[in-house]
C-alpha cells in the first residue's frame, strides 16, 4: 500500500503516552490507551493489504504470515534474549520463575492469558514485571490467524453487506468488552473478544475508504475532522483511570480519534494538523514505535528491581534515552535486515525463527522447572542468609502439618453451648480459623466453625439453582448444614476482588438480616520470600519500611471496593487485617524474624499466634457485645 506518513506520526502518539504511563507519571494515568490506538492503526493497514491483495488476486497466506513474522519477531526475540542474563542476575529466584514462564507464553502468542492469570495489569507488580506489555502482541498475533480466514469467507458478499457485518462485530464487541470488564476487569482487560472490536474498527475505515465512501474532498472539512479526532485522544487520555475497569464506555474515545485522524490526515489537510504528524522527528519516533515499545518496559522493570526505587525525571530521561538508542539499533540492524526479502530468504527467516523460538521455550521451562534457578541464585547468597532460606522450607511443613491437624478436627457442626462463630471464605478463612482455634482465650467462651466458600460462589442462599455448577457443592453443603442460622456471629475472610464483590455485597445484605457479619480484609503483601532476599543482597537496614512500601495496593483497592459496598449495612463490621502485622501510623509491617507471612498473604504458625492473639485482644468483647446488641435489635 502507499506509504503514509502521518500514519507512522500516529504511531509516536500511540506509543509515547504508553511510555510515560509505564513510567508511573500520575498525569498519564490513562497513557495505556495508547495500545488501543495502536489495535486500530493494525486493523486498518492489515485490512487495506489484506483486501487490496485479494481484490489482485494477489493474495497469499504463507506471504501474510511471513511479513507478519519478519515485522514482529526478530525484535521481539532479540529484546528477550538479551534481558535473560539480566533478569536472571538482578531478579529473586521467585520473580525468575515467573519471567522465564512468561518467556514461553510469548512465544506461544499467549502472554495475554499469562499475564491474566499471574497478576493485575495495574497492580504493583506488574511495574517489575519485564514483558508484561507483551500482552497486547499476543492479541494481534491472535487476531492473525483468524482475521484472514474471516476475509475468505465473505470475499464474495456485497461491499454494503460486509460494511454491515463488520458495523455489527464492532458494536458487539464494544458492548461485550464492557459488560465483560464489570465481571472481570483483569480478563476483560487481557481477553481477545474484548479487544477485538478495536482491531476491526480499524477494519471497517480500511473498508470505507477503499471504496471511496469516506472520501473528504473539503480540505477546511478534514482540517477540523483532524483537528477534533486529536482532541478527542488527548480528552480520553485525561479523562480515562486505571482504577476504573477498562474497557468501558470511554474506550471508544481513543478508537473513534484514531480513526478520525486516519480518515482527514492528507497532504492537502491545509487547516489541521497534518504537519505535526509529518514533522520529522515525529515522523521518526513512529517509524521506532515497535522497537521503543519493546524495549522501555523492559528497562522500566530492571530500574525498578534493582535499585528499588521509583522512575523520577531524571531517571525516567536517562531509561528514554537508552530506550531510543536501542530501538533505533533495533530498527537499523534487525527490522531493515529481516524485513528485506534480498538479505534474507524466506527459508532462512523460518529457519532461524524456529531455532530462536525453540531456544527461548526450552530455557523459559528450564527456568520453570528450576524454580529460576533457585540453586544458581541460592549459591549466589551469603551463608547466613542461606540459613534463613533453608530454614523457610521447615515454616512451610509446619504449617502444612497445622492447618491439617486442625482442619482434619473441624467437624463443621456447632456443640458447646459457647458463642457460636461461622467463619467462612477461601484459603483465607481457614487461616482465620487457625489462628483463633489457636488461641486458647477463645475456646473458653467461643465455639468457631469453618465452612469453605469461595468469594466467586457467595450468594443468597434462597437462590442456589443460579449458581454455577463449580459452586454447587460448596452452596449445597452449606445450606444444608443451616450452620448460617445455628451462628451467633458470621465472619467472612478471603480474597475479594472486583468481579465478585456486588455478589459478596448480595450475600453480606441475605445474612446479616439474620445476626451480625465481620469482613476481614484481604491484606496481601508481594511474595515475602522475594522481599527477604532483596533484604540479604542488597543491604537493607529498615525492613519493616521496606515491608510496608511492599503492601499490594492493588488487593488493597479490591477489598475497599467492598468495604464501600456493605459501609451502610446494619450489624456489618469492616475489619482491617493489615492492622495485625503492621502499624499504619508509622508505615511499619513486622513479618521476619520471626517469619509471619509466608507467601504474599497466607499466614504461618508463628503468624497465626500473632494474628488469633491479637484478634482476641481486639474484637473479643466487640464480638460479645455485637452480638447482644444485634439480639436486642431483633427483639
């Protein structure tokens, strides 16, 4: 197709605000929109080759999928594999599992569903996480393999009639994304079917203007059509939040100012701004785009874990500058030699390819197989801090052998005539039951149950039949058990989460009609093992503070949301579980020495006795005077 510049100008607008918003700068908190402008730039071009080639007769899958893999992979596969030795020094042995894990769902055009799976696109962590933005080539490369096959099968109907399907699938993709993203807004965020429709937008320009159907002849027309398209991409950028789920009704500002800005951008638009995105460094930084957009996260992670600092001005233009020199590079010395068909044959591209690729997936599963290389990082540590390691495996048994010993005793039927306390929730709960079962100035006045409800599962219990079948048998059992009507007190303990918690909500308001409900925070810290050995290798003096900078904040924003949702329910206490490890005032968490938290969240034994102790010193008389209170209420 013929080249346009200007496109390659969007290019540097879709990228450049990706960056900033990697970075951290709170004033590009909605900078991730720049992918969905990218998904409409890649619609558009592919649709304009794909159908222009078969309008020639000229069309060739095994020519598409090559053009796809020179652009794609040869800088894709380059980046990681100079970053491995990186990572694999400066990363704990946790974090390396997961990076080398992450190399092979690159490679097999899956990281979207990896990295759904392993975290939270906007959460903490993802900020050390090297190929996090990886996710979005996986949707591309996703959308290759169906996208053509799709183009077959309606080369034969009317362009009017194809115009239609494609309005519908775009609409419908909308619609979907968004209902999607209040279930799930970390699937919806990562899932094809909910990204899609943004590729196909760009589709359907690409359709409208091969045919001339959005043709503008008015110069002052395109002028302002331009001109309202780039205002329409600076307002989502503002008004767009990664604290709100997304996609969601304002994802179709990015998309509908890209596709303005495709239609009027021309030579002859004298009254936009068609010569800001024909400027030559613009010009230039978009030709980069690919390059610069894998490589700056990379770099961003890297900074971050090693000096466990945060990217300020100065450190942010000194990553950018090494960003830039090395796309460039990237651009001159590997996506002009592999996209150049007379330096490199077909034959020899996928030739080269599948050795790179079996390379890099055959070391990501060493690297999962080898819990990243745990032995090479534990030599790597002094003896003492060798000591402490060793001695985690030994925190772990115990515990195993606990939580066994007292759930195994958990008859899940009320008999003393003590308070009677419900405690349900995940793997979370049964911590909770733990620790107050090992407490022993509970057992004189409290009798405690556990019951496993996931927060996924809650619900009434009067409208069970709704549920899904992987729900039944945990609703079945307990309303079958009546445990919820024989409880004087009901404490919930999980780890909540956006897409469940307007059912959380739902249960809390059916249950606490009955007797009083505590809900227990999520309280989740990044893994403690990882925190534990950036302690012993870089030299870390206050630890508690280190802890506490560590607290998953994006748990945090979850368990809030629900804390907002039952704030105006009778006979409801919110109680906040960070509050049992740490002192908020002075931003301090003790969880080492002795080890309290043994993953991000779950409890040891010497975790539980601070946790059952401190409950009961806490909420003890609060538990008995909720209940009398709620008694009396009631009477």
């Amino acid at each position: 197709m013929k080249y346009r510049a200007e496109i390659d100008g969007l290019r540097a607008l879709a990228v450049l605000p990706v960056i900033l918003f990697h970075a951290g700068f709170e004033l590009f908190s909605g900078g991730f929109i720049g992918v969905d402008i990218f998904f409409v730039i890649s619609g558009y071009l592919i649709t304009t080759i794909i159908v222009t080639e078969m309008d020639k007769g000229k069309f060739s899958i095994v020519n598409f999928y090559e053009r796809r893999a020179r652009r794609i992979l040869p800088p894709l596969y380059l980046m990681i594999i100079i970053i491995i030795p990186i990572v694999l020094y400066v990363y704990p042995p946790h974090a390396v599992k997961d990076f080398f894990q992450s190399i092979v769902a690159v490679v097999a055009f899956l990281s979207n569903y990896f990295f759904y799976i392993e975290l939270d696109y906007f959460n903490d962590i993802s900020d050390i996480s090297p190929l996090i933005h990886t996710w979005s080539l996986s949707i591309e490369e996703q959308f290759y393999f169906i996208f053509p096959a799709l183009l077959f099968i309606i080369a034969n109907l009317k362009h009017n009639l194809k115009i239609l399907l494609f309005f519908v699938f775009t609409f419908l993709g909308y619609f979907y994304s968004i209902y999607l993203a209040n279930i799930d807004a970390s699937f919806a965020y990562f899932h094809f079917l909910s990204r899609f429709w943004q590729i196909l937008f760009g589709s359907l320009i690409a359709l409208l203007l091969l045919n001339n159907e959005l043709l503008i002849k008015s110069n002052k027309l395109n002028g302002l059509l331009s001109l309202l398209g780039f205002c329409i991409i600076i307002a989502a950028l503002i008004l767009i939040n990664k604290d709100d789920p997304y996609p969601n009704f304002l994802s179709i500002l990015a998309v509908l100012g890209t596709g303005l800005l495709i239609i009027s951008l021309n030579k002859e638009n004298k009254y936009g701004i068609y010569k800001l995105f024909t400027f030559r460094p613009i010009v230039f930084t978009g030709l980069l785009s690919y390059s610069l957009y894998l490589w700056h996260q990379p770099l961003f992670a890297i900074y971050r874990e090693f000096t466990l600092l945060q990217i300020n001005l100065v450190s942010f233009s000194i990553l950018f500058l090494l960003s830039f020199a090395l796309s460039y590079l990237s651009y001159k010395y590997v996506e002009s030699i592999f996209r150049d068909k007379t330096r490199l044959s077909r034959s020899q591209l996928f030739i080269i390819l599948f050795i790179t690729a079996s390379f890099l997936g055959a070391i990501g599963y060493g690297g999962h197989k080898s819990n990243g290389f745990y032995d090479l990082k534990y030599k790597m540590l002094s003896l003492e801090s060798r000591k402490v390691f060793e001695d985690i495996e030994k925190v772990k048994s115990d515990r195993n052998q606990l939580w066994n010993d007292v759930l195994e005793k958990n008859t899940k039927t009320f008999k003393s005539k003590a308070i009677k306390v419900l405690i349900i929730g995940d793997s979370k709960g049964e911590d909770l039951y733990v620790s107050l079962k090992q407490e022993r100035r509970f057992t004189e006045e409290f009798d405690f149950v556990y019951m496993r409800w996931d927060d996924t599962c809650m619900m009434p219990l009067n409208d069970i039949k709704e549920a899904p079948s992987t729900c039944q048998i945990e609703l079945i059992e307990l309303s079958s058990s009546k445990l919820t009507n024989e409880a004087d007190l009901i404490i919930l303990s999980s780890t909540w989460q956006y897409s469940s918690n307007k059912k959380v909500e739902d249960t809390i308001r059916f249950l606490s009609d009955k007797k009083p409900i505590y809900v227990i925070s999520t309280a989740n810290f990044n893994d403690v093992t990882s925190l534990m050995y950036k302690i012993a290798t870089k030299d870390i003096n206050d630890t508690e503070s280190f802890i506490f900078k560590n607290i998953r904040l994006d748990w945090q924003k979850q368990t809030a949301d629900l804390e907002k949702r039952i704030s105006n329910l009778k006979g409801v206490r919110y109680i906040e579980k960070l509050e049992f490890f740490c002192n908020l005032k002075i931003d301090k968490c003790s969880l080492i020495n002795p080890l309290l938290i043994l993953d991000s969240g779950h409890v040891t034994v010497e975790g539980a006795k601070v946790f059952g102790n401190k409950f009961y010193e806490g909420y003890a008389n609060t538990m008995i005077n909720d209940i009398n209170n709620y008694s009396k209420i009631k009477e």
